[in-house]
C-alpha cells in the first residue's frame, strides 16, 4: 500500500502521525520527504537560461484590448 500526502510542512500535527498509525497498524513503513522546487526560481539560477528565457518572452507576440474590446471578442466566441 502506498499513501500520498501533499501538504505544507506548517500543516503537519499529531493527527497526521495518528492517521498514518491507523492506517498502517504495527506495518514497517518509510517516511520520505520531498520539498517542492519552484522550476522558474531553479532555471533562473543559472544567468545564461535567465537570458534565453527573458529573450524569449520578450519576442512573444502579444495583443492588446480594452475591457470593452474584449467583451466583445469574448462574445463572438
């Protein structure tokens, strides 16, 4: 049986520790924590993928439209 809980570290309290005991009874079991990485925080780490990166959005087209405008398109849809 494998169980997975996702959660913030602030969130942990002895009714998680009471869950898993009834869950698993007097079982060996293996606990392992895995924090979250932030992926745009991990690739912007490194100057050269932060340029590629800014570079890219930078050529992104974009499109520009009053609220007006865009309920108006919205409504054509």
């Amino acid at each position: 049986m494998e169980v997975i809980y996702k959660l913030k570290a602030n969130e942990i309290n002895s009714n998680l520790m009471d869950t898993i005991k009834n869950l698993f009874g007097k079982k060996e079991i293996t606990i392992t924590i895995t924090a979250e990485s932030d992926e745009t925080a991990y690739l912007l780490k490194s100057p050269a993928n932060e340029k590629y990166l800014m570079e890219s959005k930078a050529e992104e087209p974009s499109i520009r439209f009053t609220p007006e405008e865009f309920k108006e398109k919205a409504s054509k849809l």
